[in-house]
C-alpha cells in the first residue's frame, strides 16, 4: 500500500511509447536521394576545379601560402586592396574584412606567396650574379621557400658592395648584407625585407601613405609542405576507415559491416561535398572534423544494429524488414535526443565562433544531420538486402511450420 502511494515521476518524453513510425517502406526513395545527393558531392569536385580553379577551398595547410591580417587606418574597399597586392606583385589575393575582434578596420589577406621573392626571382637573382662576377664564380646559391634569407658562395673574393648592387639592380631589397663563416670561404648571407614589409609597402603604394595601421599576424606554408599535409590528412581519412572496417569485421557478421562502412562513407562525402557547394575553407581542421563525424556515425549505426541483433533473437516469427522497423523505432528517441545536443552545441559554434572553429561546426552541424540520417536509411536498407539475398527469411518459413522453428538457418544475431 506504501508504494502505492508514492507520487508516480514523470519524465519528458520527445516520442511517446508504442509509436510505430513506417521506415522501412520509405527506404527506397530515401536511399535514392542519398545517391543523388552523393553525385552532387562528387560533380562538384571538377566543377569546381575548372569553375573557380581548385576542387575544394583548400587553406593554406594544404595549398600552401600566407594568411595575414591587416589593419588599415579607415575603412577600405577589398577590391582596392585586392588591385594595390596585384600591383605589387602578389596575385589572385583574397580579402575578406573580419569583425568583432576589438581591433577596427581588420582585414584578412591570403595569398599564394610564402617569401620576399618569388621563385623566378630567385632564378633571376642567381642568373643576375653569374653574369656579374662569372658562370663559375658563383658556386653556391641557397635560397629556401618561406625564408627570408639567401646564401651567396663564390670562388674569388668579393666585396659586399658588389653583393648590394646586384640586389639593387634586380628590386630586391635587404636589410643586411654580411659574410658568413671564414673569410676565405667567401660565403654571404642576405637577410631580406620580411613578407609583411613588402606587403605593408605595396598596399600604402596602392592606397596612400599611411593606409596601413599594423599587421598583426602573418602565418605561411610552404606548397611542398602543404601538399605533404594534404596527402597526410587523406591517409588518416583512410587509415580510420580500414581501423573501422577492422573493428566491424570483428563485431559484427557480413550482414551488418557493409552498411556500416557504406554509412560513414556516406557521411564523409556528403560533408565533403557540403564544403565543395558552399567552398568554405577546406583545411586540417576539416579532416579533424570529417574523422569525428565518422566515428559518431558509426556509433549511432551500431546503437542500431545492436537493437536489431536482439531483437532478431526474440522476435523469430517476424519478418526480418518488420524487425528491422520495430528496432529503428525502439531507438529513435535516444538517436534524436543524442543527435539533438550534439547539433545545437556545434549550431551555437557555427554561429558565434570565428575562423577553423566556424568550419569544425560547419562540418560537424552537416555530420550530425547525415549521421544520422545514415544509420536509417543507408546502413538498414543494405542490411536488409544482404539479408533477403544471402541468407533465408525466417518469417516465411515459421508461417509454413508454426510449430517447428526452422533449424537449417540460423536466425540473424
């Protein structure tokens, strides 16, 4: 009598019990949408490639070159800045003006350039020399992408002022010119203007004396070292879907690991190709992101699976697409409930963050919503078909003998 006095909690439920939502019998057409959806992604990557010259928006981990942002003394039009940085030698900049960071007129440059000169200067600059003091006097001549310093040898003894004119005569400028090691080694060490100078001075060249406030950042990357990184980011893509696949063969039978793979596989193109639609920044931070995306797809199609396995053990006298159904159901709210808090968390990151924490929430915003969208209607649908094709539907058989369970086939587990 106690106990049945005690007051009843009640607790809020997003989906009342013994719903009975039909997903199965939709799976058809959302799969095709899926594949639909997965041949945008793909078509964008040439699109892209011959529309706006690069297949994703790659950052500069990848593409290599420098970002910098720049404080200009007033506000000033990007097109006018992007015409001062082509007149002074730095091409196809992007100029973007960024707010609310306390610092007014702020403005984000990047460009292709990682150096005070360019590669071809560089060629010209030796060429310049050897024709100065002779082919075979120049006997080394080291310069390295992204430094700011070249390393001149010669054969015969040269003054550093012979070593300033040429350096005039090209248009290149230096801070100092000074010899390196013993003297008889004839070795200098040019130490050029930083990358921050040239580009405060074309910009007050274009825009006016004074334009330019400060530079508060300057960050570069080499192309051979952003590629480096572009083919290590796409390495460990792969390297965690072989780990996955590794993990399902073990967990899971031939029934469940294809669905699974194909469902992560899915989750990564599509936001993949969300960042090819929109051609939002493409970097580090997005593979870090597109990882995590796979490995909460997973859970939340195992979470699934598992339900079915169970569920296949107790509900023998059903058709294996109604289980299947019944399972999906059995785990919608947690699936929704769980999908929901990850969502809004990274929503609220999307819309108050800045810069690689916009993009990390960007893809994980996409991720969620396919993830989960996944573990329904790409990993079931394939588990069902690889049911139906390989293995014999036990439904069917118990309706012939209601009896007798059907002991030539093992039920799903």
């Amino acid at each position: 009598m106690a106990n049945e006095n005690k007051p009843k909690h009640k607790f809020f439920e997003l989906i009342k019990p013994n719903h009975n939502f039909e997903f199965v019998g939709r799976m058809n057409l959302l799969l095709a949408i899926s594949l639909v959806l997965i041949t945008v992604s793909l078509a964008m990557l040439p699109i892209n490639h011959y529309w706006r010259g690069h297949t994703l928006n790659y950052g500069i981990d990848f593409r290599g070159g420098t970002e910098m942002q720049v404080q200009f003394s007033g506000e000033k039009d990007p097109a006018k800045i992007r015409a001062a940085m082509q007149s002074g030698g730095f091409h196809d900049a992007e100029v973007v003006r960024v707010k609310g960071t306390g610092l007014p007129n702020l403005y984000f440059l990047r460009f292709g350039a990682v150096s005070p000169v360019s590669e071809k200067k560089v060629q010209e600059l030796e060429a310049a020399f050897r024709t100065r003091f002779g082919a075979d006097a120049v006997k080394k001549f080291d310069f390295s992408e992204g430094g700011d310093k070249i390393y001149i040898r010669f054969n015969k003894n040269v003054e550093p002022s012979e070593v300033i004119e040429v350096f005039k005569s090209q248009g290149v400028q230096q801070n100092t010119v000074q010899r390196y090691g013993r003297p008889e080694e004839n070795v200098f060490e040019v130490i050029l203007v930083g990358l921050d100078v040239e580009v405060k001075a074309a910009l007050e060249k274009g825009l006016g004396e004074g334009a330019v406030l400060s530079v508060p950042s300057v960050e570069s990357v080499g192309a051979k070292a952003g590629a480096e990184l572009r083919d290590d980011g796409i390495k460990s893509l792969l390297f965690a879907i072989v780990c996955i696949m590794v993990y399902i063969a073990v967990r899971f039978d031939f029934r469940y690991g294809p669905g699974t793979v194909a469902a992560l596989l899915h989750d990564a193109i599509l936001v993949m190709g969300a960042f090819a639609i929109t051609y939002r920044e493409f970097s580090l931070t997005t593979i870090a992101a597109i990882l995590t995306v796979i490995g909460y797809s997973m859970n939340d199609t195992i979470v699934v699976f598992d339900r079915i396995r169970e569920n296949a053990s107790r509900m023998r006298d059903k058709k294996f697409d109604r289980l299947v159904n019944t399972s999906i159901n059995e785990t919608l709210s947690r699936t929704i409930l769980t999908s929901a808090t990850v969502f809004f968390v990274t929503l609220a990151m999307n819309i108050w963050g800045t810069g690689v924490i916009r993009d990390f929430a960007f893809a994980m915003n996409v991720g969620v919503i396919v993830g989960t969208y996944s573990s329904i209607f790409v990993a079931a649908p394939i588990l069902i078909w690889l049911n139906r094709r390989f293995f014999k539907p036990e439904g069917k058989d118990l309706k012939k003998n209601p009896g007798k369970p059907n002991s030539s086939k093992k039920a799903p587990v």
